[in-house]
C-alpha cells in the first residue's frame, strides 16, 4: 500500500499541519502549542485537585514530558504548583493571573485557527468528522 494512501497517515499529516499553524501563531507569545494545551488543561480542571499525573493522563503523555511542560510553564509565571495537602507525593497545578490572561489572548487564536481548519467544510460535514474522529479514537 502507498504512504499518501493510508488514511491514518493522511489523519497524521492533518495534524502536523493543523500543529504548525497554530504554533506560528503562538510564537509571538512565547508558548508551544504543547504548553498551550497543558496550560489549557490545567486551567479546565484546576478546581479537581489536578496533579502532573492526572495532566499526563489527560494529554496521553508520558510523566518525563509532563514534568518538563510543567516545568516551563512554571519558569513562565503561566502556573504554580502547591503541594497536594491529601498526598505530597503530588503537586497541584494552578493557573496564575498571567497564566489566566495568556489563556484569554490565545483562545481567541485558537478559535480563529479552529474555523480556519473547518472553513471549507458544511456544517453537516464538521458534525460527521467529529463524530468519525471519536468513533476512531474509541477504536485505539
């Protein structure tokens, strides 16, 4: 079977694209998309008691690339991370107000990306793909 013809190669391909964009547009701000999306998660989750763990868990990334995520975006000022009072094995990760305010700026980045990704596609088409994406997902 040829390369370009396999559908998860071309689902991949997708992707580096979609990745690269958005991290064109993340560059003036000094955040990879990588971050942008621990960064994103923490703040969804931080009133769960969210620890690196659960972050690993929830980005579907090893703990060695979680702890260097964290670690950047500590260096930031984007996060902190307080000790968990139940467990201190674990640190909870809290969004800061700089981290709060770069999240608001970028969003509406992210949103403006998303919709150019979508543009071409009918509003029964973007419903289909998200529907056969989480059937496929479901599927690994």
């Amino acid at each position: 079977m040829i390369l370009d013809k396999m559908l998860g190669y071309a689902i991949c391909r997708v992707a580096r694209k979609i990745h690269y964009r958005i991290d064109e547009m993340f560059t003036a701000y000094g955040i990879t998309v990588e971050q942008w999306s621990a960064l994103k998660t923490i703040e969804e989750h931080e009133q769960e008691n969210f620890c690196q763990k659960d972050l690993a868990k929830k980005l579907e990334k090893n703990q060695n690339t979680i702890k260097t995520l964290v670690a950047h975006l500590s260096r930031k000022n984007f996060i902190e991370r307080c000790p968990d009072p139940d467990d201190r094995r674990n640190m909870l990760l809290f969004t800061t107000k700089k981290g709060r305010q770069l999240i608001e700026e970028l969003s509406a980045l992210d949103q403006k990306a998303n919709l150019e990704l979508l543009e071409g596609l009918s509003a029964r088409e973007r419903e289909d793909l998200k529907r056969i994406l989480a059937k496929l997902e479901k599927n690994l």
